[in-house]
C-alpha cells in the first residue's frame, strides 16, 4: 500500500505544483478605491489587506499608486503560487498537531512516555496560547506592512518565523526556551492574511469568493491531510522531537522557495514603511474629498505612516467591528466558529488517547477526515 500512497501523494503535489509554473494570460483588470460607490467598487479588481482597514478607520495606510492599473497588457501570476507556499507553510503547522501534545506531556512522564497528565494538557494550552497571543497583536500590523513592501518580504519572513519556531522547540531545554519557540512564531504568523491578499491582488472581483476558497481547500484542507498523517506516524516511530526538525525542514523550505520562484503580486511601486506612534485622534482623518466637493471620498495621494495606535493596533482593529450589525454579527459568528474549533483542535489528541486509549496514528484519521470535508 505504500507505493500507491506514495505515488498518490506525488500526483497531488505535481496537481499543485503545475499551476504555478504559468503566469495567468488574463489582463489585470484595474484597481479601484474600496471607498467608491458599490457599482464601482463591485467592478474593482482587487485591494491590499490594509486599504480595506483603511476605509473602516479613515486612515489609508497606502499610497495611490497602489491604487493604479498596472500597464497595458500585463499579466498577472497564477493563483498556484499562494496557494503551493501557503500549503508549504500549513504543511508544517499540521506535521506538529500529533506532535506537540505528545511532547508536553511526556515532559511530565516518568521516562518520558507520552502519557497524558494534567501538567502536560496545561502546558500544551499555555504554548497555544503563547502562539495565539502574539498572532493577534501582530498580524494586522503585518498587514498593513504588506501593503507597502508587497506581499512576497513578508511571506519569507512568516515561513522563517515558523521554521525558527519549531527548530527552537526542537532544540528546547528549558520551559523558558520552548516559551520564546512559540512567541516567535506567534509574531510571524501571517501567512493565511498574506496569500489571501494575494488571491485578491491576482483575482478579478466576479471570481475573488471562489479563488479565497480554492486557497482555503487546497492549502490549508490538504496541507493537513497529509501533515497530520504523516507527522502522526513519525511521531509513534521516531518521536516529537523530530517531527519538529522535520517541521522546520518543510518551513525554511517554503521560505526558500517564496525567495527564489514567487513573484510579487503587489502592482507599482513599493517602498519602505514608515511608523509612528501618533495617536488616531491626532494624525488626521487621512481621507480627502473629491474635486468638486461632491462624490466620494478619495484616498490621500500621500502615503501615510504606519500607526501602531492606528491600524497596527489590534484593539482599533476590534472597535471597527463594533461599527454596524452586519460586522457585529460576521464577528461574533466567527469567534463563536473558530473558537468550538480550536477548543477541538486543541484537546483532540489529548481526549482521544485519555478516553478512548486511542494511538497518533488512529487520531489524526479523524482529523484527516475534517480535511477531507474542507
């Protein structure tokens, strides 16, 4: 049954692989302003991930010539490329899901076995935790950053990032040690906001709901699929340990490759940020209107700083979802989603071999089939 798995899986990744090796013929259609009329804005080609925060808050956080078409007759990179670097990158996160749990605890079992123990479960929630905790504080500022270096820096560096994080845990000898491991990875974890700024950047409107979905089924669906099978049979044979190392191997990996084979998705000129710590209040409202007086509001034709007390800071980015019903409701809907599936995430491995006696191996099926089902 190996061959056939082995080549079976070959298929998949050439399936994968295939598209990016060809740039998308179609014409880039025009970017328009997400702060135009809904007749316009539905015609739009694209945004970058911090003009759609600009337009909630009144701070734009990109210069127009992002806003500008590229030139006539350019063509756009295939959609293969987030999508085979963003698999990369949840390859390796989904190598550990089996992995992890089983280290924690047997840091807390007598010989080292894997049993589970309370201080084991405790410690394994602390490190997510840890991970979770940094991602929310620095994933919109990274964002924002995109927007004005392009997408393909930071995608190398949120593949460095997870690879540093697993190979320190790897390498661990102290709690200390394996704390900072997962704060590094918490700070770098952007990857999902990335490629899906560069399926927006790459996608005409009528097709950007179904290209965020293909990224979503393709990476992250099958990226889990594989990595939590295989990162569950290394886990029983050869321990967490080098799961971790196998993990971190798949990561740089990722980010070699965004350094040598992805374009940049990002049109125009791009240019270094520059930050400031002003206050919201202070720095303006960023927005100017339209010659004329009448019609809508324009983003300023200068770039504006990058505000930690603006959009880099996640609790603005919080009180924007305070704005209308509709926001509340999306928000509170998929809290309430991603929190039932991260409690399960979280303690299945854990649930599984404490109720059930369950094996790695036979735990990751279950979370296999979830894959299968995205």
């Amino acid at each position: 049954k190996r061959p056939a798995m082995v080549r079976l899986l070959g298929v998949a990744l050439f399936s994968l692989i295939l598209p990016a090796c060809h740039a998308d013929s179609r014409p880039a259609p025009p970017r328009s302003s997400l702060l135009a009329p809904p007749q316009q804005r539905n015609r739009a080609a694209r945004a970058p991930l911090g003009q759609i925060a600009s337009a909630a808050t009144g701070r734009p956080q990109i210069a127009s010539l992002l806003e500008a078409p590229r030139g006539g007759g350019a063509t756009s990179p295939s959609l293969g490329w987030p999508i085979f670097v963003s698999f990369l990158y949840f390859l390796s996160i989904a190598m550990t899901a089996p992995a992890l749990p089983a280290f924690c605890n047997s840091l807390f079992s007598a010989g080292g076995a894997d049993k589970v123990n309370s201080r084991g479960v405790s410690l394994y929630g602390t490190f997510t935790s840890i991970d979770q905790l940094f991602t929310f504080l620095f994933v919109g500022f990274w964002g924002a950053v995109s927007d004005h270096v392009g997408r393909k820096p930071l995608i190398v560096m949120s593949s460095s990032g997870v690879a540093l994080g697993w190979l320190t845990v790897a390498l661990s000898t102290s709690l200390p040690f394996l704390y900072l491991g997962r704060a590094v990875d918490g700070v770098t974890s952007c990857m999902l906001p990335l490629t899906q700024s560069m399926v927006r950047d790459l996608s005409p409107a009528e097709d950007l709901g179904k290209n965020l979905g293909r990224l979503q089924g393709l990476s992250v669906g099958f990226a889990f699929i594989v990595g939590a099978m295989s990162g569950g049979i290394l886990t029983q044979r050869k321990g967490p340990r080098f799961v971790f190392k196998c993990a971190a191997a798949v990561a740089a990996f990722a980010s070699v490759f965004a350094v040598v084979a992805v374009p940049e998705s990002l049109p125009g000129k791009r240019s270094l940020p520059r930050f400031s710590g002003a206050s919201l209040a202070k720095s303006g409202s960023g927005l100017e209107k339209s010659e004329g007086g009448g019609g809508p509001l324009q983003l300023s034709e200068k770039t504006k700083p990058i505000e930690w007390n603006g959009l880099g800071n996640p609790v603005n980015a919080l009180k924007l979802l305070g704005r209308s019903r509709t926001s509340i409701g999306a928000a509170a809907a998929f809290l309430l989603f991603w929190a039932g599936l991260n409690g399960i995430q979280i303690n299945l491995f854990n649930y599984a071999q404490y109720r059930f006696g369950w094996s790695k191996v036979e735990s990751v099926k279950l979370q296999a089939l979830s894959g299968v089902v995205l």
